[in-house]
C-alpha cells in the first residue's frame, strides 16, 4: 500500500514536514505547482511526485520531468506527449470511469483494452494500473472499486489508485494500493 500525500494548494514547507516525518510519495492535481514544488524541494533525495487529475498535454513539460507516475492517463495522445519527455520509466494509472457519472473524468470501461494497446508501445510510459473516483456514497464507491479491481485483474495490471480522505477504507478492503490522501494529511485546502 502507498500513501500518495495530496499537496495541492499547500505551501512546499507543509510537504518538507511531512517529508521530515517520513512520508515520500506526494500527490498534485496542477501541473505548475508540481513543478515549482517539485523545484523548491530538490534537496529532498527520497521524494516521489505523482501526477493526479486530467492534464493538458501542452503541460507535459512541466509534469515529465519530475514525477514518477500520473494517476490519471485517459488518451494515448497524452501518454505519448509524456513518453516524448521522459528519459526514465513513468508509471501510468488509466482513469476509468466506472460509474459513469458525466461529472467524472476517465475513460468507459469498453475502451480500456483499446487504450492499453496504444499505450503497449510507448518507450518510457507503462500501464502499471487502473484509477477512479467513485460516488460520494459507500455502497456505490464499493461497487465502482470492485469493478475496477476485476477490471484490473482482467487486463493483468497490479496497481489500483482508489481512495481518498473520505474513502480510504472501503478502497483498502477493495484492494487499492495507492490512495490518495489529502485532507487528513494537511487539512483543509487553503
């Protein structure tokens, strides 16, 4: 299981504490703030930036440099625009949109196979999991992590970005093994 600290909109020193007490995986939704954070705590040698959340691929250049992973791949145009950046291995989590909720991004589950394809190629980008955001309510946020879990095991992938602050243990008893925790961590968004 790792904790992927979601920093967005906290100042880089709350990320040096938390990094001080042992932390070393850190989340950001902003592709500029990412790498200003990610510039201000190069000293850090431990240190782990996921991206998380949609991103513009003309903002690539500001992600592929600095994070190990973005939990929210939803084309191969972007992929492609990250693997053209990178000269090391970038982990992908494809965001699926289980429940199919408009308000949500991610792709539907009839088009993961698909996109894992387009993505088999890619010289530095590899598929390493899945991601979603499930309903607000528990009884629907266990049904859409279940169905991303089998879709995960449908498609050989062994990673699962599923839960957050509100979430986090009916993700675990789901089989996530990155959540995503902001507010509990840092409080509330400033």
């Amino acid at each position: 299981m790792r904790l992927v600290a979601v920093s967005k909109t906290h100042p880089a020193e709350a990320v040096r504490e938390a990094y001080e007490a042992g932390q070393r995986d850190f989340g950001e939704s902003y592709a500029q703030e990412l790498a200003q954070k990610a510039v201000a705590l190069a000293d850090l040698p431990e240190i782990r930036w996921h991206f998380l959340g949609p991103l513009q691929r003309n903002k690539a250049k500001l992600v592929a440099p600095y994070a190990c992973s973005m939990h929210a791949i939803e084309s191969s145009r972007l992929a492609a625009a990250v693997d053209a950046l990178c000269t090391r291995p970038f982990d992908a989590f494809v965001q699926v949109n289980v429940s199919g909720e408009e308000s949500k991004h991610g792709i539907a589950p009839d088009q993961l196979a698909a996109l894992l394809r387009e993505l088999a190629p890619l010289r530095h980008v590899r598929a390493v999991g899945l991601m979603t955001l499930p309903p607000p309510d528990e009884t629907a946020a266990r049904t859409a992590f279940g169905t991303l879990a089998a879709l995960a095991s449908a498609h050989g992938l062994a990673e699962l970005s599923m839960g957050m602050s509100d979430d986090l243990e009916v993700a675990i008893a789901a089989g996530s093994t990155h959540v995503r925790i902001g507010t509990a961590i840092f409080g509330e968004r400033g």
